[in-house]
C-alpha cells in the first residue's frame, strides 16, 4: 500500500512527542522527510522507511481549503 503524503500536510505519529502531542506538519520531503511539532515547533528528520513505519494517519494539506 502506498500512502500519499506531501509537503505541507498534517500527520499524526504512532508515538507522540514528549510535549504531549503527535501531530506533525511535514516541511520537507525527499529521501529524508523533516517533521515539525504542531504544539511546540520543535523539527526532526527522519528518513523516508522509517517514516512510513511510524506514520499512523495522514490529515491532509493545511492549504487545501485555498
């Protein structure tokens, strides 16, 4: 299964953040995939398998409604 997901789009991680939340805005997209926290802005990367390992659900494009 091939999930679709882009720059821009609001995800939520299997494991949360230490802050509490587990909701991430991806800002980069490549063979590394840069996330940051929706709460409290903190980024990490991560590489692309181990991203779909831990992505629960995609939300969508916060652009979308534009």
């Amino acid at each position: 299964m091939e999930k679709k997901y882009s720059l821009n789009d609001h995800v939520i991680m299997k494991k949360g953040h230490p802050c509490g939340f587990n909701e991430w805005l991806i800002t980069r997209v490549g063979v590394d995939i840069k996330l940051k926290c929706v709460k409290c802005g903190r980024e990490i990367m991560m590489d692309r398998l181990e991203f779909e390992k831990k992505l629960k659900k995609i939300i969508g494009d916060s652009n979308e409604n534009k």
